[in-house]
C-alpha cells in the first residue's frame, strides 16, 4: 500500500451511534472527515448530448425540441466537479426532479 493511501474501516460509534471510520492503526477519523463536510462542489446531472451547428442552434426557438444521444429509460451521467462519479435515474420528489444513483463509477487513480 502507498504512502498516501489508508486503510479504512467503518464503524458505529457506540456512544452516537453515529457512523465513524478507523486509519488502518485503529484511530477514530470522524473529525478527520467533518473537516471536509463544508467544501462546496459542483454536480451536474446530464441527460444526454447533441451535436449541432451554430446556424441550427441559432434556429431553435420556444418549444422546438432537441434530440439527445439517449433512449428513454436510458441512465443518466451523475459529474462532481466535471468528473464522472455515477449513473443514475431522474424522479419526481414532491413537484421537483431528483437523481437516484444507481451505480457507483470506480475511479481508476492511483
């Protein structure tokens, strides 16, 4: 394991019962973590893409319709901070849309 990598593990907290996580050493992280909670991010939800001319997209006006590069059903890209980190569903909560991630993208660095 590198040097900047740690083990953890996660746990409950006993006397919180709140979910708390351990270094590899066994040492509560908790107030490692809380120090993070405060960072703002940025996510976006993307449904799908189009291609199109400026000409064409110069065209479009009040209720004409593009068509994306997704079907119907089809999950939608979840980014935080332009990075994929999952795909998920569009639903209605309440008379807003939301997301429901359905899968978690691994990320492949080291």
């Amino acid at each position: 394991m590198a040097d900047n990598e740690m083990n953890l593990q996660e746990m409950t907290d006993p006397n919180s019962g709140e979910e708390t996580f351990e270094h590899e050493a066994g040492e509560p992280m908790a107030k490692d973590v809380e120090a993070i909670y405060d960072i703002p991010v940025q996510i976006s939800a993307v449904l799908g893409r189009s291609t199109m001319q400026v000409s064409q997209l110069l065209k479009l006006g009040r209720g004409a319709v593009v068509e994306l590069d997704r079907k119907v059903g089809e999950a939608i890209d979840i980014y935080v901070n332009n990075r994929l980190v999952a795909r998920g569903e569009v639903v209605v909560v309440e008379d807003k849309l939301g997301i429901t991630m359905t899968e978690i993208i691994k990320s492949d660095r080291a």
